[in-house]
C-alpha cells in the first residue's frame, strides 16, 4: 500500500515551517501558534512567489475576519451580552467576511478571513478586542513569512546551490 508513496519536498517544507511557528511562539511566549501555523500551511506553495501571493491575500482576509470580530464584540459591549445578539451579530458577520473578500475580489481570503473571524470572536478575552484582534493578524504575518523564508531557503536552487558549494 505504501510502497510506492514518497513524501515531497512541499509537505517536508510545510512541516518544518509549522514547527518554526510553534518554536517561535513558544520562545516568545506569544500564546497559541494557531492562526500562524494555520497560514504557514495555507501560504506555503509551490515556490515563494506564490507563496507571497497567497501571504497577502490570506493577510487580508484575516484582517477583514478580526476587524468584524472586534466590531461585533464592540456592539455586544454597548448592547449587553444577550445570546440573541450573538446568534445574528456571528451569522451576520460571517456574512461580511464574505461579502467584502468577494467584493474587493480576495476570494481566496474568505477561508482564512472565517478562520480569523471565528477564532477571534470566540476566544476573545473580555476587554482585550482591539489588541486581540491586531495579534491574530500579525500571527498570520508571522506564518505567512515563516512559509516564505522555508520555500526560500528550501528552494531547489538554493539547496542546489547549497551541496554545490560544499563539493
């Protein structure tokens, strides 16, 4: 069944750039590497070029996601903490996230920005919004240059370059 089956060097780097998240993280004491580790998996690509490309679009939805997240909570503060408010302020703020990635034309953000949203929202320390929610972003930026740098360094040139040097 397994005989044939090799790992790739995309899944290798993918690893490796999830396990930079978490050290990272844990040596700065920064809380959990979720959404960093969440979007080192979903930036690292092919090369870094698409990489970059997908970092930025992934960055933007997932400030779309916790800036919803932060207003959302802001309306629950002045309105009071009802249940009923929750349950149509998270359905419509899900519809936001979608709306404005689609409209601005970041569909590939919308899975990112619900990420953001749904984990911003729902773990959000009581009075800790705005710092909250700038955090989550800056741990997708974290992620989405860790991917980067991995598919840099662990370039077929580079690694070409690298066992070169060393001959």
């Amino acid at each position: 069944m397994f005989k044939n089956y090799k790992i790739g060097m995309r899944t290798i780097k993918t690893g490796i750039a999830v396990a930079l998240c978490m050290l990272l993280f844990h040596y700065t004491n920064r809380g959990t590497p979720a959404l960093a580790a969440l979007a080192a998996v979903f930036s690292l690509r092919e090369n870094w070029k698409t990489s970059f490309d997908f970092g930025k679009t992934r960055i933007f939805g997932n400030a779309v996601g916790a800036l919803i997240a932060t207003l959302l909570v802001l309306i629950q503060q002045f309105t009071g903490y009802s249940f009923i408010v929750e349950l149509f302020g998270v359905a419509i703020g899900q519809m936001l996230v979608i709306i404005i990635c689609d409209r601005l034309n970041y569909h590939e953000g919308i899975i990112g920005g619900t990420a953001t949203y749904m984990i911003t929202y729902f773990t959000i320390p009581a009075g800790a919004t705005h710092l909250y929610a700038l955090n989550r972003v800056f741990d997708t930026v974290i992620g989405s240059a860790i991917a980067i740098l991995v598919n840099i360094i662990f370039s077929s040139y580079f690694i070409h370059r690298f066992f070169k040097e060393r001959s």
